[in-house]
C-alpha cells in the first residue's frame, strides 16, 4: 500500500496533462498525507500560495477552515500530519482572466484529474470523507442541491457498500442524525449490538469552501449550519478516534 502510494505521488508531481492539453494550470500536485490516513479532506483546487509553500488550504482559507477542525478537535499540525488532504485538482488553475480571484478548474480538467482523485481515495480508504467547496461537494451530491441543505448534515456508507472504496453513488448512503453525543442512522445507534463496537463504514461531511471572498459563511443563518458540521465532526473524531 505504501510503494503504491508513493508510486501515484510521483506521477502526480510528474503529470503534465492539463498543460499538454492547453490549460493555463501551473504545473505541480498539491496534496499531503500518506498510508494510514482514516480522514479524508478534498478541496476545490490549490491557490496559489498553496503552490508556493507545497501544502494545502496553506493561506486565509486555511485559517478559516482549520478553526472549524480546530472546534471539532483537531489541532492544525496534528490533522497535517495524520490525515489526507488534496482537491479534485491537483494543480493551481490561474486567476480568472480578466477578473478577480482564481479560476475554477474546468469539466474537461476535472476528467483528466479524476483518475487520480479516484486512487488517492482507493488506496486511503478513509472513515471519513470531508468535502469542502462546491466542486468537491459535487462529486456526490447533485448540482441543484444549494449548500444550506447540505451543510451541517452527514451521510454514511455501510461497510457492504465499499467493496469498491471509491463510490459517490448517494443512492448507497444512509442519513445521518444526532442526538447530543449519540450518531444515528435512519433512527438506529451506530452500534454493533453483538459487541459494542462502532460499524467500520464512511462517513461523508460538506464543509462551505473557507475563502475570505465568499461571505456565505459570515450569515448569521449559515454560521449556524457550518456550527451543526462542526459537532457531526467532533463527534465522529471522538467516537472513532479520528
């Protein structure tokens, strides 16, 4: 697992097929984690001081997001190094010609990236799946579905639906409630009855994309929401030692 790992971050770093293509991508993966990771963490795409310091959500996006990990119970240099972080692109795709901020990374980019993503989630496996920002959120949700619907809840894949660990079908996943510091699917404690233990399944948690620009989560309304994922978060970190 590891060769194999390591083996697919060196084609990463080594993948040329956006700027073949004609993509006006800066050239170089931006992800971190290895074998052993049980979470899970994709974003959109790396900016560009994420480019410079070779590590993700590295500028204000990332101190927006880790005080969210941070109220679940992660400390910032702890979640660096135990867990998975990268994007459904891997490369920084560019400010937006003529424009402010940078460029979402295009269908056709999103399909050449893809196989990776793909791999990277086959060979982690993780527990947990946090989805941050509308691209990343998209690769299990439908498009229509606007973020406070989503934000602030929770689905779980069943241990039989991972026979192949890389599934977005949401069709396979079940809801997921709280009940103080109780998870629950459709009603049930997420409990095996025949021992105590927690159920080896994924959970998959959307997190709003963390940028300054966006002033979604500054809503008194959605800052509730993003308070709602927060606890799912820190409640799943406790009772499966995330």
């Amino acid at each position: 697992m590891n060769d194999s790992l390591t083996k697919l971050h060196e084609e990463m770093r080594a993948c040329r097929l956006c700027l073949d293509a004609g993509h006006a991508i800066t050239p170089g993966a931006v992800f971190r984690g290895g074998p052993g990771a049980k979470v899970l963490l994709i974003g959109q795409a790396p900016g560009i001081t994420e480019v410079e310091a070779k590590r993700p959500f590295n500028a204000s996006s990332g101190q927006r997001l880790f005080q969210w990990l941070n109220q679940a119970g992660w400390d910032e240099d702890e979640f660096r190094a135990r867990h998975y972080m990268t994007a459904v692109t891997k490369c920084y795709p560019g400010r937006v010609p003529g424009g402010k901020g940078d460029r979402v990374p295009s269908k056709a980019e999103q399909a050449l990236c893809r196989p990776f993503l793909e791999r990277e989630i086959a060979l982690v496996n993780p527990q947990l799946m946090i989805l941050v920002g509308g691209l990343a959120i998209k690769l299990l949700y439908p498009a229509k579905m606007r973020l406070n619907e989503l934000v602030g809840t929770a689905v779980y894949f069943p241990p039989d639906t991972l026979t192949n660990p890389v599934n977005f079908n949401l069709d396979d996943t079940l809801p997921v409630q709280l009940d103080g510091n109780q998870l629950s699917v459709n009603g049930n404690p997420m409990t095996d009855n025949r021992n105590g233990r927690l159920p080896i399944g994924r959970f998959i948690i959307p997190l709003p994309h963390p940028s300054g620009a966006s002033l979604w989560p500054n809503k008194p309304e959605n800052k509730a929401l993003i308070a709602q994922a927060v606890q799912l978060l820190q409640t799943i970190r406790t009772a499966y030692d995330l």
